[in-house]
C-alpha cells in the first residue's frame, strides 16, 4: 500500500485529540463500555440486538513492512452459527463469513459452521469455534494475526453491546469444539489472551467508510499513532487534489491520536488518503526502503449532494 506522493498543505481546520486507549481499538473508539453485575457462572454474551446495531470487524491490512489489524463497523445480522441475540457469537460468525468493504483488507479466517460465547464473574471472555473456521495452512505469522483478529473482534463486540466490563484489556479463551488444547500455527489454544497492542495498525481512517455515501458537507475522522512528527491527508477525485492538510502527532502520548473535521465538496465519487511519509518517522522500523511514503490507509466514497 505504499505508494509516493508530493507535500500537502493545511487545507482544513483539524481537531487533534489524545485518545487514551493506547492502540487498542476499542475504549472510546468501539463503544463506552456499561458496566452490569457479574454472575457467579458463565453467562451467554447476549444483549437487545436492534436491527440499527453496528458491530467492528476487524481485518487484516497490509501497510510499511508488515501486516495489521484494521477496523470496519458492520450492519448486525443474525447468524444461523450463532445463538439468536448472542452478539459477541454473531459478530464472529460475522468475521468469518463476510469480506472487508475495503479490498486491501482480507480475513485469516473461513467460515465456522458453530460459534459461542461466555463472560465469566472475573470478565474473561470464552469464545468457543467450530474447527472449520481455522486456515491450517496458515504461516505461524498469519496465524498470529488471526488470532489478534479473533480477539480484538470479540472484545470489541462484547465492549458494544455492553456486556459485563468488557473493554480492550478484557481476558480471551479460545476453545475448539469446547475444549482447549487445539494447535493453530504452533499455538497452543485455551489459556487467556489479550490484544496485543502491536498488532492494531499505526493508523486508519474511520469516516467516511469504505463506500460510504455523504451529503455534500461531511465529517472526516481519523485515527494514528505517535510513530510519526506528523500524518498528512488528502482527498482526490479523478487523480486531482481537491482538498489537503497536515498536522502535527503528540511525541508524549502513546495512544492513538484522533483527528477530526468536516468537509464540503460538489457531487461526486472521492478517495481520501492518510499517509505518513518516511522523512517524518520517529521510529525507523516502518520505513519502506526507497519509498517517500511509508504508511497508508484509503478509502474511497461518494458525495451525494444535500
């Protein structure tokens, strides 16, 4: 996805904030997080499901020198794998099934024919899949990444539909067929795991979605790390610039910083892009050898008018 690119220039009034969530995805970005009385004994991870509920998916993306996990909202819709009203399965089952919106995104995963869930009284997450849904020929990395997948999904999932104190910091279990032990690219399945920070992509962009129609004034909201002096974007249409901007990413916070504006342009189909170039790196290891730009995500959508 690295690609070159000429300087941008300020072309928009942009909001940066310090998300405190550090490269988690979840927190303020999936959802705030309701708390409710934990049982003694597993409880299903169901909650109401209206038909307007968005749930995160999150997929893999290729960008610098090696593979990420990136965000997408989803329309809930039931699962015949799943629990009816098991949010946290359905989302899964979701994951498994349906393709990212965005094509340079892809899953490590095929589709399971069984999944369910559970939240403990101490907040651990079990989540027990059917063994189709793993891709044994997976290379230990996608394998570890499809894991990361796996569990950065569910504890989003479990973060929207409020269950428990479900968050980024939320314990996982994986089980196959209800027990533990299962090898998945010489992982060992069944003791607790968490997100691992380092797998969330140093950035993306979150509005407008993949494929998105927008009125003709929109919002634009990104998302990006402190791997970076600054993260530039700009909006095209037809390979023209029509709209540009800069700004300047926090040495001090760790977390993913969030920046924020709205746009106006006339009727049409767009590509936004937010990239780092590789002058700008603070940490050398995203770098891509002979390329002005090193780190990128786009998407591309469509203004409707008013």
């Amino acid at each position: 996805m690295a690609r070159r690119g000429r300087r941008s220039t300020a072309g928009a009034v942009v909001i940066l904030i310090a998300i405190a969530t550090s490269l988690s995805g979840c927190g303020v970005l999936d959802a705030a997080n309701k708390a409710s009385q934990s049982q003694e004994s597993q409880q299903p991870t169901s909650a109401p499901s209206p038909s307007d509920l968005k749930v995160p998916l999150y997929w893999v993306g290729q960008t610098s020198n090696s593979s990420y996990l990136f965000r997408e909202y989803s329309n809930y819709q039931a699962e015949d794998a799943a629990p009816s009203g098991d949010i946290v399965s359905t989302t899964i089952a979701m994951l498994s099934k349906t393709h990212p919106r965005d094509g340079d995104y892809h899953s490590a995963w095929k589709p399971a024919s069984r999944v369910g869930s559970s939240m403990s009284a101490t907040g651990t997450l079990t989540v027990d899949v059917s063994p189709d849904m793993f891709n044994m020929a997976a290379t230990p990395t996608e394998a570890r990444m499809a894991i990361q997948q796996l569990i950065y999904t569910a504890t989003a999932a479990a973060a929207v539909a409020g269950i428990g104190k479900a968050g980024p910091d939320t314990k996982v279990v994986i089980l196959v067929d209800g027990r533990r032990g299962f090898t998945f690219g010489g992982q060992t399945l069944g003791s607790p795991m968490t997100r691992d920070k380092a797998a969330a992509a140093p950035l993306w962009i979150i509005d407008p979605s993949q494929d998105e129609q927008t009125t003709s004034t929109f919002s634009v909201k990104m998302v990006a790390s402190n791997i970076a002096s600054k993260v530039y974007w700009d909006i095209k249409t037809n390979d023209d610039v029509v709209a540009s901007g800069e700004e300047n990413l926090s040495e001090q916070d760790d977390g993913l910083q969030e920046i924020q504006f709205s746009k106006s342009l006339p009727t049409g189909k767009y590509t936004i892009r937010m990239y780092i170039r590789t002058e700008d790196l603070r940490d050398p290891s995203f770098a891509v050898k002979g390329h002005d730009i090193s780190i990128t995500d786009d998407h591309t959508f469509t203004v409707k008018g008013r």
